[in-house]
C-alpha cells in the first residue's frame, strides 16, 4: 500500500507539470498535434520546392529561382514556429494567447496552402492539363508582380482613391439619412418611402444616368460608389436609432437635456453597433461597384486592369489583380474591424470577422 501511494505521489506532479487541470490537458494533448502539423507543413514545402526544382515544367516558366526561394522561406518558417511553440512553456496553459500558439493555429492553413500549390502548379506548369493561356502556374503570378507592378501598383493606388472618396461620402450621406429617419417623424414621413423605392436597386443600374448627368467618369464613379454605400448605412442606422430605449431619452430630458444632446450624446452612441453593420454592409457592396465602374469608364484601376488583361488574353496578369483585390478588400474589412473593436470595446467579440 505504502509503494502505491509513493508511485501515485511520484506520478502527481509529473502530471500538474505536464498538463495541469483540466482544461491544461486538454491543451497538452493539442500542442503535439499543432506541433506535427506545423512540421508537415515545412515538409510539404521542401517537397514543393523539390517537385519546382527536378520536375521539369513543359514550358520555360520565369521567377522559378525565386518561387523555390519563397518556398524556402516558408519551409523555415513553420519550422521556427514549430520550434518555438515546442520551447515555450507557456503554451501547457494557454497557446493561443502566445505569439507562437497564435502561429501555430495557422499551421493547417499553411498545410493546406503548400498542397494546393503544389497541386496548381502540377497541373499547369508540369502536366499542363488545364488548357493554356486560360491558366497559369503560380511562378506566372510572380512575373506579373516582379514586371508589372508599376501599372497593378498605379491601378491599386487609382482604385483605393475611387473607393475613399465614394465610400466616404455614402457613409455621411447614409448615417445623416438614418438619424434623420429614425429620430424626425416628418423626415420619415417624407424619405423613408423614398428610400425604400430607390435603395433597393442596383448602383449599377444608374450607370447610363451616371455617366450622362456626371461630367467625367470618375465624378460618376464616385456618385455610385456613393449610392451603394448610402442604402445599407442609412437603413441600419435608422433601425439603430429606432430601436433606443425610451428610457434613455427619459432620464436625459429629467436632467435637463436638450435635443441636440439626446441626439448626439444618446441616440448616437446607442445605434454604433447597428451603424457598423452597415457600414461592413457598405463597404462590400462599394467594392463590388468600384469594380464595374472601373471596367465601364474609367482609364485607371483594378477594374481597367482586368478589363485590359482579359483584353489581351494575358490571364495571368488577370489572376494577379484578382489576388490584389481579395486582400485589398479583406484587409479594408479587418482595419474597419477593428476601428469597431476600439470604438465599441464593451461589444468586442460579438461580431466576428
């Protein structure tokens, strides 16, 4: 009896050290996990640098030096933060609240991205499957950004200046709509109709209009990109002043409030959440009208540069923009994210991105 005990004292703090409570084994037995795929990862681009440097491509793809290299990078890159992740001991309690565990959960991600690579390339450089000029290897991807970039880098510059201004304006001219709305009866009586006529329909539909009234494509440009936005803000700012509390605006008026204070200081703040779905609303449906407007009129932007690049059949100039685009626009989202985040940090993590 007395052994069984020394044995279960001997195992105890061996077990506290090595997992902890509960939720601590639970994360001991992740880690392993996190870490053996953080290894495959680096082995899945070792071996995709190795298929790019002795499988020989069909065609002579430029950028295969440097696209071996980022593949270099990368390998390095999950090994480190495997290492990392393994070396700190912080990650037996909480992983994802390190630099490293933070890493380590993307690992997957990057797993998955050396396979879809490799697959990509496979099948349009070495096999050539997919029917060319239609589809291009990644490494075609590289030349559009290592020999195209001043004119993508100037179409990027030229659509970000479109969208700032549109987006911009449609946000004001929206949110003043919706406190206007949601606070004036008489404004209600006589916009909302108007609004729920008009706001429903496409910005794209008022190209002709647009383009007609507008002295230069890029006035028009701005005014649609303006219109997208104005819908979804100014609808769900109205529903967020609507839906105050009339007790607020109770005990405002019993301290001696005035209107300008119940609107500024009351109605306001309590319609941010609300205001800022409409604004993510916003903000996407401006994009997507940035992008035809670009492609109707205007001689600059991403727009002009996929309209151009489909032009003459240079498809993998076509993928780059895209490429851009997508990070362009996610990134557009993360950053209003997070000005949410600072604004409303008493509602932080209720709304995911």
């Amino acid at each position: 009896m007395s052994t069984q005990f020394e044995s279960i004292a001997t195992r105890g703090p061996a077990l506290d050290t090595e997992s902890g409570d509960t939720g601590g084994r639970a994360t001991g037995r992740a880690l392993p996990r996190g870490v053996l795929i953080a290894w495959l990862a680096a082995l899945a681009w070792l071996g995709s640098a190795a298929l790019t440097q002795w499988w020989p491509s069909l065609d002579d793809w430029p950028y295969a030096k440097t696209f071996i290299a980022l593949k270099l990078v990368l390998a390095a890159f999950a090994v480190a933060t495997a290492l990392a992740a393994w070396r700190d001991p912080s990650h037996r309690k909480a992983a994802a609240s390190t630099r490293a565990g933070a890493w380590l959960a993307a690992m997957p991600w990057l797993l998955a991205l050396a396979l879809g690579v490799s697959a990509w390339e496979a099948v349009t450089a070495q096999l050539e499957w997919l029917p060319r000029p239609f589809f291009a290897p990644p490494q075609a991807l590289i030349g559009v950004y290592a020999e195209d970039y001043p004119r993508l880098g100037t179409s990027v510059v030229h659509s970000f200046g479109l969208l700032a201004y549109g987006y911009l304006l449609g946000a004001v001219a929206g949110f003043t709509i919706g406190v206007s709305i949601g606070w004036s009866q008489a404004v209600s009586y006589w916009v909302h109709p108007v609004l729920r006529l008009i706001g429903p329909l496409p910005a794209t539909a008022w190209l002709p209009l647009a383009f007609f009234f507008f002295p230069s494509s890029f006035s028009a440009s701005v005014f649609l990109i303006a219109l997208a936005t104005t819908f979804p803000v100014a609808v769900l700012t109205w529903s967020g002043v609507a839906g105050v509390n009339a007790a607020y605006y109770d005990i405002a008026r019993t301290l001696g409030a005035r209107p300008s204070f119940l609107i500024l200081r009351v109605a306001i703040p309590a319609a941010l959440p609300s205001v800022f779905v409409g604004l993510f609303m916003g903000l996407g449906a401006s994009f997507s009208v940035l992008i035809v407007a670009e492609m109707m009129g205007v001689k600059a932007g991403l727009g002009w540069y996929l309209q151009w690049a489909q032009g003459w059949a240079a498809y993998s100039n076509m993928y780059a923009a895209l490429l851009v685009m997508a990070l362009m626009c996610s990134g557009l989202i993360t950053l209003l994210f997070r000005v949410r985040d600072r604004l409303l940090a008493w509602q932080k993590g209720l709304l995911k991105w």
